[in-house]
C-alpha cells in the first residue's frame, strides 16, 4: 500500500489529505487559532463537583467548563494532585527531581469523585476530546506523552508492550530493553511502530519523551490556572508520528516554512525518509493538483457512489448514524445471494473509508442488502473488520442482526467533518423555482422598450439557448422577435449563448458592447 501526505497551507489553517493508493481516507483540518485540541495539557481549576453524576466540572480557559469523569482520573489522581502543587510552588524557576518523587497510594475504581478532588484544587489535565457542539472538552487526569516507538504515563513502574505484535520473542526483547533504560516514576507502552528497533532508537524516543515531560514541570512553576502548559505535536508531526512507515512514499507541502519543519522533523524522526517531502510550487492549488478537491466532492455528499453501480445513503441523527447500502444496476450473476454479497462486500470497504474520511463516532448503523446464508454474513462481518484495522480511532463491530443491520461503534475525539458538495444553483438561487417564460418575455420586452425610447438602435439581445428557441419560434412572420421588429420599427438581432444560465439575458450595442440597464 502506497500512502502520500498532501498539505495545503492556507492563511486560515492548514487541511492534510491521506492518500492510500490514491483514494482518500483521511482529511484533516487544523486552524491557524487552534486551541484545545486532543493532547493539550491544561493547569485547570475545578469549579464544580456533581456528585450524582461522579464527574467535575473544570475550568481551562473555554466558553464552557470542561468536564471530568471520575473514570477518567487516573488511578494516580493523588500523585498528580501533589506532582501539580509542588511544580507550581518550586523554588528558583527550577523543577524538581521526578525521579524522587514519592508517589501517592492509587485511588479505587469505585469511589467518589468529591473524596479525591475536595477543596475544588487546581490541577494538571489532557484533553481527551474536543469541544463539541455546546459542550466543553473532555478531560482526562491520565496524563500521556506519546512518541514514535513508545508511549510514556508518569507515575507508574508498568512497561506494556503493543498486542499487535504478534511475536512472543519480540515482545520479551523490548520488554527487556525499555526495563533497562525507563526512568523511575514512568510507565512505558511500546508502540506497534517500535517492532525490530535496537537499543539507541527507543532510549533517544524516550529520553525526548523525558524531556517533555521536564518541559511540563518547568511550565507549571507559578503558574494559575487556567493556563494551556503544553501544546500537543501540529497535526502534520503528530500524524507524520503515528503513521510514518515504509509504506509512505511521498509527502507534499506548498508552504516553504512549513516545508522546512516537516524535512526537519522527518530529519529526526527518520533520516532515511527525508527524500519523501518536496514541496509544492506549481500555479494550481494543490489539492486540485492531486485531484483531492474532486474527491471530496464525490464522498461528502448524501449520496456516495460505488464504482459498480451499487451507492450509500448516508443519513445523520442526533442520536446515530445510518448508512444504507443500495444495489443500484449492479448484477454481478443470476444468483441473487452472490450480488448481495458481492454488493456488501464494496460497500463495507466504503463504509470504512467513509468512517475515517468524515471522523464519524458514536453508533452508525448499516443497512445492508438482505443475505440468507450465515456464512455470508459472517464473511461481510469479518471483511468490515479488516477493512477497519487501519482505523487508528477505537471501535468495534457488532454481527449481523436479524433484520440485516450491522451495529458500528467508533470513538469519537473531535467534531466530525460536515462538508457542503453541493452549490447554489445560478438560475434560481436555491430556491428551485425561476420565471416562467410568459414571465420572462413581458421582462425582456419591457427593457427593450425603455432602450428604444432612449434612442437606442440596432440592439443585440443574446439569452440562453432555450430562450433562443422561444423567442424565434414561428420564423419571420409569427415569432416573438418579429412581432417586436412590427411593433417598435426597429430590427431587433437576437443570439444565443451556451454560458448564460436559463433566464439571463443581456442587451448590446452594434459596437457589442453591454448596455446596462
């Protein structure tokens, strides 16, 4: 598989395009102003504590108070609680030793949010999601650092390797290494990414990592809340982070600065890949360059077309998603079963790329075309769950119900991507009606009328071909255009012309200049 990076830098913000052999997955929007955004650390002050709910409301600075679940405050809520006072109380302008740090009993799963965060204190957050719609963000107290081949958690001893490799032995080897070169006070998660690395590749991910983590207690001396501490990666390295592999064969960029910090990065991260990034500077935008714009135009409609016939209808609630699969002219065999299945098959692959494409979360719920035999319902299943492993948001899917409907969940970080692909239409401004044209010529006539009596003479009246048509039906003697000629005295030249939308029209002179009324 062949995956490209598109940047396109804009005054308002920056949109990244993932191409997978082409085809668009993933479309992404950062703004200039971003704030906010998932893995931001914030100094936040609690304002309020709902016991029912067992949740906190917390301010960091947005329109709204974020909000704090219990289950999201770590079970070393007390260590950071404490690691958040004594950062902002250190003396000198100087953090203290992490590694000495005395870190606090954890909290049980089942207590009470008010048992911990009583007294409302100031502390250290993550933003877990976005602002969406009228809600604040999310928060979550378990605060993490991710890099390219590891992933550290403060205040924990735990080293956890990725299930994803598969590998026994593999998985003992880094286990073995991070246990020797991790800081004491930090959890480790080794990433999938990390899998045939050697000792000097994980140690320099980690000792940045560290670094980050110096950076957050420097940041945190006296400071008050509520304050941003630490911005998250641009969404060009974070995604340049989590994805960069040997599949990735070219990223491009159509802003200089930006350039130059993504080759930086890549520089550091993966010296081998820096002749992937060139940069972009012919005349037309990029993402036309690329033919992105067209893609996107084709996949956030209502309706997505398949490339055999078959289509989606993607429909959005308050309460879920729907996708519904038609088969449209698509006929594969005479076997009705099989054109169902091979139907679902391409709709399931599209379903998942429009997941990701439009960042859709919460419960989506597609209706596929009615199979009889469990085996193929159990294959449509299993292929909407390969078509999804390359999903980096967390989800699951559910079998096939009875009534043929297959239940999604996703994880939901941001507000979804809602693009408009359709535009106004220049005859009747959206509204779907125009001028009849009895209407139009009684218009048409009326201006005509007024030039004549301002001693205008040999007029040229060009409209669009249809009218065209109207009014020089009957030929010489019965069409509109004589009929004008016998009434004022005056030739009246009528032209057509293809650009014009249905009800323009437009006067010239003999010199075929505009008249303007």
């Amino acid at each position: 598989m062949n995956k490209e990076l598109i940047i396109n830098a804009a005054p308002q913000g920056v949109e990244i395009a993932l191409l997978e052999d082409k085809k668009l997955v993933e479309l992404h929007h950062e703004k200039t102003d971003a704030s906010f955004a998932v893995g931001d650390l914030y100094l936040g002050k609690v304002k309020k504590l709902i016991p029912g709910l067992n949740a906190a409301f917390v301010d960091v600075g947005f329109e709204k108070d974020a909000f704090l679940h219990y289950t999201d405050l770590s079970p070393y809520a007390r260590s950071l609680l404490k690691f958040t006072q004594q950062s902002i109380l250190a003396a000198n302008d100087k953090e203290f030793d992490f590694g000495t740090f005395s870190v606090e009993p954890e909290i049980v799963k089942t207590g009470k949010i008010n048992e911990v965060l009583s007294g409302k204190p100031n502390i250290l957050v993550q933003i877990l999601k976005e602002p969406i719609a009228a809600k604040g963000p999310r928060l979550s107290c378990e605060i993490s650092l991710p890099g390219r081949f590891v992933v550290i958690t403060p205040f924990n001893d735990i080293v956890a390797v990725s299930r994803k490799i598969h590998s026994s032995d593999e998985r003992k080897r880094l286990q073995k290494i991070v246990e020797a070169i991790k800081p004491k006070n930090f959890g480790v998660i080794v990433r999938t990414a990390a899998e045939g690395k050697n000792t000097a590749e994980l140690h320099e991910d980690l000792t940045d990592l560290v670094a980050t983590w110096k950076l957050i207690q420097h940041n945190l001396i006296g400071a008050a809340a509520p304050a941003k501490i630490l911005s998250e990666q641009t969404k060009t390295t974070s995604m340049l982070r989590d994805l960069l592999n040997e599949d990735f064969n070219k990223i491009v960029v159509n802003d200089r600065n930006l350039f130059n910090d993504t080759r930086t990065y890549i520089q550091r991260i993966a010296a081998d890949k820096i002749d992937i990034v060139s940069f972009y500077s012919n005349g037309s935008p990029i993402f036309d360059h690329f033919g992105i714009t067209k893609q996107v135009k084709a996949a956030f409609g209502k309706t997505v077309n398949l490339p055999s016939g078959a289509y989606l209808i993607v429909e959005h609630t308050e309460a879920l998603h729907v996708i519904d699969v038609n088969s449209g002219y698509k006929s594969v065999s005479n076997n009705q079963e099989q054109n169902a299945l091979e139907t679902n098959l391409e709709a399931a692959e599209e379903i998942a790329r429009q997941l990701r494409l439009r960042d859709l979360g919460g419960i989506i719920v597609a209706d596929f075309i009615d199979m009889k035999l469990p085996d193929n319902k159990r294959k449509l299943v299993e292929a909407m769950e390969g078509f999804m492993r390359t999903d980096r948001a967390k989800h699951a899917v559910l079998p096939i119900s009875k009534f043929g409907l297959m239940q999604i969940t996703r994880q939901r970080m941001k507000p979804e991507i809602t693009i408009n692909t359709q535009e106004i239409c220049p005859t009747c401004n959206g509204t779907g009606k125009i001028s009849s044209a009895l209407i139009l010529e009684d218009e048409i006539e009326k201006n005509l009328s007024y030039l004549l009596n301002h001693q205008h003479k040999d007029l040229i009246l060009t409209v669009h071909p249809i009218m065209y048509a109207y009014l020089t039906k009957g030929g010489w003697l019965f069409s509109k255009k004589w009929k004008w000629r016998r009434k004022y005295q005056q030739a009246i030249r009528v032209q057509e012309n293809n650009n014009y939308h249905m009800t323009e029209f437009h006067f010239f002179d003999k010199q075929e200049e505009e008249i303007k009324l």
